[in-house]
C-alpha cells in the first residue's frame, strides 16, 4: 500500500523583469491610448470600447488581482478604479455607474511620449515614476506625473498591477503670473478683435461667429464660473454678461435673446491700441487699468476706459475673469447764463405791464438755457 505520495511540478523561479520590457510595456500602454483615440475618431464608439478592452485585458493585471489605479481625472468615492469595469469606464465612459467619467481616452490623442525619472527593479516586478506627455489632434498638449508597478506573470507577460497619475502641482507664487504674460493677453485681446472684424468682412457672419466663439473659450475664463464681464454698449438688464452666450451675443449679435447687440466685433476695426495707467499683480491673477483706442477701416477712433482682472489657470492660460468696459466721460455743458433783463421804461400809468414784461424776459431765459443743457446731454450720450 502507499504510505506517503507527494506530487509536484518542478520549482522554476520566476523570470526577472527587465528594463527594456519595463520601456517596451510603457511604449504599448501610450500606443494603446493613441489607438482608443484614433479607433473612436474614425470608426465610433463601439469600436473604441472594443479596442480599449483589449488594451486593458493585454496590459492590466485585472485577471491576476485587484490593479492599484488611481486615474488622474476621478474624485469621491470612485477615485481608485481596482476593478476592471472602473478601469474601462475612465477610459471611454458609458457606464451609468459612473457617471462623472467622459472618457479619457476618447479625447483624440495623436502621440505619447514618456519620460522617466527613474526605474526599480525587483525580481519580477518594476515599477517607474516621470511625466507622460501625451498630445492631441489639434495640437494641444498636457502632461502628467505617472508611476506604474509592472509584474511580469508567469507566462511571460508585462501588465500593470500599480498606476498612479495625477496633474503636475502648481504651487501658489506671488511671481506665478507676469507682467509680459498680462501684456500678451491683452495683445492677444485686440489682435482677436481684429480678426473677428476682418473675419466677418471677408467670410460672413458664420465664420466670424465661429471664431469670436474660439476666442472667448481661449481668452476669457467661463470655464471656471461666470465672468465678470461688462460690455460698453449694454445696458439694463442685459448689462452685465456673466454668460459665455452673453459675451457672444455682445461680440457678433444673432441672438434673439439680446435683441439690442449688433455685434461689437463687426464694426470694421483694423487695430487695437493698449495704454495701461496701471498694472496690479497678486498671486496667480492681475488687473489692469487704462485705454483701450481702436480704429475702423474708415479710419474712425474710438476710445474706451477699459479694467481687466486675468488669471492665470491650473494648465498656464491667462484668462480674462473680469472686464469692464465704458466709454470715457464728457461733462456736460455749463448752463447758459441768463441774459440780464431788458431795461423797461419806467411809466407811472402802467406799473403792473412793466413788471409782468421783466418777469417773462427773465423766464424766456431760463427756459433757453436749459434747453441748452439738455440737448448736451442728449447729444454727449448719442
């Protein structure tokens, strides 16, 4: 009879990482974003759902274990994404239960580069921390810190049991934002001005509002809450345009819902001239004070006193968070002075005539005067 039977396969040590697999599986991690994002963009959704699962299924240790992620977009309660269906609804959204995700890898990324600051390894695992680089269709780029542990299972395969990335931190500094970038942003301002005038001139109306659109989301910061935005020519209850619909409305008109703008930004301006009387910089924002003179294709100058308040956001844009507008003031004319009273002859036969003629000189007088001074006003407000 058998007393004792023992059975195994033999011990193999598991194979050591190295480091050209740890850079190749990082290489496939930034190819696969760029192939989720191209996949979305020329075949839809369903077919970059199908390619990010792939990805996550050849690059993530899900089937081994729980993967440490911690994406850099999520927050609450669904900050870490342990589990595979966390993973695949950060990555391309369209998952009710979490409905905060827009899918990060849908937002047309072209090219990954990663730069690391350093790499460990141990045994069969690896782990990194640097910067992934990653830019999109339209040129923009955005770079986060990232550290990955990498196991090498016992097939052979590189996947990804640990990933960190979060936003590059930007500490507070009284020097965060400079004069030279207030400056440019104000330059910037009136070069936009400008195009949108010439824009509307040579191509219309769509074009031009097309563009004046780009421009507010580049130069004014309604992304972030209202604006504090005050136009020149706006008044009553449609002064203050705290709306990104109410600053284009101002700047190109074609809104029913502000049937008094024209389109500010279609009057033919051709140059944009900036005098500031001051300049105030705290922390990451700055406000400026001073004239704002454009001229029209007709050679026609206008002249606004102008405050601007800019900041300077978390990814290094200056935007424009405040902006008060108004056309300089013109004191009205002095009243006319009264003519003295014509000199009556004095008639003892007729005291009660020479009294009442005096009294209506004088008030013809007056009533001239001011008449002056209200057609001043209405002409100075004109």
């Amino acid at each position: 009879r058998i007393m004792a039977h023992h059975s195994s396969l033999p011990y193999t040590p598991g194979s050591p990482v190295t480091e050209e697999e740890v850079l190749a599986a990082q290489k496939g991690w930034g190819d696969g974003l760029v192939q989720i994002a191209t996949t979305y963009d020329q075949k839809g959704y369903d077919a970059a759902k199908a390619a990010a699962e792939a990805v996550i299924d050849g690059g993530y240790g899900y089937q081994i274990a729980p993967v440490l992620f911690k994406p850099t977009l999520t927050t609450g309660e669904q900050t870490f994404r342990t589990t595979r269906e966390g993973a695949l609804s950060y990555f391309v959204g369209g998952n009710e239960k979490y409905p905060n995700d827009g899918g990060f890898a849908l937002k047309g990324w072209r090219k990954c580069e990663i730069k690391n600051a350093a790499v460990f390894l141990n045994g069969n695992t690896g782990t990194t921390v640097g910067n992934v680089i990653i830019t999109d269709k339209n040129g923009n780029v955005t770079t986060v810190d990232k550290t990955w542990t990498f196991l090498k299972d016992a097939d052979g395969k590189v996947r990804i049991m640990a990933h960190h990335s979060s936003l590059p931190y930007l500490p507070d500094s009284p020097s965060q934002i400079t004069e030279a970038e207030v400056l440019a942003a104000q330059e910037g301002w009136g070069e936009a001005l400008v195009n949108i005038a010439t824009t509307f001139d040579n191509k219309g109306l769509p074009a031009a509002k097309t563009l004046a659109g780009e421009i507010i989301d580049a130069a004014y910061g309604y992304q972030f809450g209202p604006v504090l935005f005050k136009p020149t020519l706006a008044n009553g209850e449609q002064t203050f345009r705290t709306t990104r619909e109410g600053a284009l409305a101002y700047f190109v008109g074609d809104n029913a819902s502000y049937p008094n703008d024209s389109g500010f930004a279609l009057k033919g301006w051709r140059k944009v001239e900036i005098k500031n009387s001051a300049v105030r910089i705290e922390g990451n924002t700055a406000t400026t004070m001073g004239w704002v003179i454009m001229t029209d294709k007709n050679g026609a100058v206008t002249k606004v006193d102008k405050t601007w308040t800019f900041f300077k956001d978390a990814e290094g844009a200056v935007r424009i968070v405040s902006h008060h507008s108004s056309l300089p003031y013109t004191p009205a004319p002095a009243p006319a002075a009264a003519p003295a009273p014509a000199a009556v002859a004095s008639a003892p036969s007729a005291p009660v005539a020479q009294t009442i003629t005096t009294t209506i000189a004088v008030e013809t007088s007056v009533a001239f005067g001011a008449g002056l001074v209200v057609g001043g006003l209405v002409g100075h407000f004109w």
